[in-house]
C-alpha cells in the first residue's frame, strides 16, 4: 500500500471513530425521551408496550455497525482504541454536563436551572449505566466477531456481524436497563418491557444493517484491494 492510500486510510478510520463517539454521546444525552413505534399495533409485553423505547436507542446500533466495519477492514485492536475514546468522550462529557449543572442560571437566561437539571440532572447516571453496559457489550461484540472471522478465515461476513451483534446487544439491554433501574432512573414495572422492546428493535436493527457492512466493506476492499480476512495496518 502507497502512503497516499495509508493516509486515506487513515482518514476514513478517523471519520468513522467520529461517527462513533458522536453516536455514542448523544445517544447518552437524549436517553430521557421515550417514543412508542407500534408497527404490530398495540401489543404489550408484561404488562408494557412492545416497542416503548427511549429514543436513545436511535443513534446507539449505529456504534456497532461502525465497530464491525473497523473490525473487519482495520482489524481488533483498531477496533478496541475506539471504543476506548468512546468511553473517554462520554465521561468528559458527563463531567460537562455535571459543572454545567452545578452553576446557578441568571434570571434572564432562557434555560433556568430547574429545566436544564430535569433535562439533564439524570444524565450522569444515564451515562454511568450506559457505559457500564457499553463496556460490556462493544468488547464482548468485537471479540465475538474476530473470534468468527479467525474460525470461518474471513467468510461469511453476516454470520460474524450478526452473531456478535445479537449477543453483544442483549448483554448491553440487559446491563442498561437494570442499572437504570436500580439507580431509580426507571421505575422496575418497565424493566421487562423495555428489556424486550429494546432487544428485539436492536435485533431488528441488525438485520437492516447488514447489507450495509456487505456494501461498506466491498467499497473498503476494492479501493484498497484487499483480499478476503486481508487488514489494513494504520501503525
């Protein structure tokens, strides 16, 4: 590889590590706001609406798309830094949020302090239970994908996007929705429900985005000409 093409390489890992930091920390940020999608009508589930999802879930299942296509062109460990910085930007963040909270508004702001602490009061705790369950699922997901990208010797791409994907977000929906719950965040009645409507839209997710990975990853290997399991090494 030229070192043209090793800077465009390079280039493109940094934009989809933006992408990935940028989904990640909003997806933190709006968690408040809940939406009910009922494309099946009105069914529930223990009690709770099927598909009563906070709308935070909108930007997350973009991070594994994301992390899968690092993965499958840039390799593990490329992958893992990441999810690292994904871990950094959204501390930093909650840390913002915490100061930002903490400073008294002055009468003639437009956001005083009682809207921005019930906007954003509960967002440390989001976070906190966010990253412990994105810890969790993006190292669980990124070990499952190489662990079926070595076994199959690069083939067989969906069935290494969705294995790990489909494991890696039931431990994420499972591990956020109970800390939140037990933080008080969320009151338990909706645990089951949400656990499912959450699970089975990220599952839907994962289905949709697929073909995407196939059309990411065939664009990747044709402008750098890369064989099939072949990655390109940015160090």
């Amino acid at each position: 590889m030229t070192q043209k093409d090793k800077k465009f390489a390079f280039k493109i890992y940094l934009y989809l590590g933006a992408l990935f930091i940028t989904s990640l920390v909003v997806s933190n940020l709006i968690f408040q706001k809940f939406f009910f999608w009922k494309p099946f009508g009105d069914v529930t589930v223990f009690g709770a609406p099927l598909f009563e999802l906070s709308v935070g879930i909108l930007p997350y299942p973009l991070t594994f798309l994301i992390t899968d296509t690092i993965s499958e062109i840039f390799g593990k460990k490329k992958a893992n830094q990441v999810v690292t910085a994904g871990i950094f930007a959204s501390f930093f963040s909650m840390l913002i949020i915490y100061i930002a909270n903490e400073a008294p508004a002055i009468a003639s702001s437009p956001i005083g302090d009682e809207t921005f602490t019930k906007v954003f009061g509960l967002s440390p705790l989001g976070v906190l239970a966010s990253m412990l369950a994105y810890l969790a699922a993006q190292y669980i997901d990124i070990s499952i994908y190489h662990f079926w990208k070595k076994l199959t010797e690069g083939r067989y791409l969906w069935l290494r996007n969705n294995f790990s994907t489909f494991t890696s977000q039931l431990v994420d929906t499972l591990t956020v929705v109970g800390l939140l719950c037990i933080f008080g965040v969320l009151p338990w009645d909706k645990f089951y429900g949400l656990v499912i409507s959450g699970f089975l839209f990220k599952i839907f997710i994962a289905f949709l985005d697929t073909p995407l990975l196939y059309l990411f990853v065939y664009l990747l290997r044709r402008r750098f000409n890369l064989k099939i399991a072949e990655e390109i090494s940015l160090d």
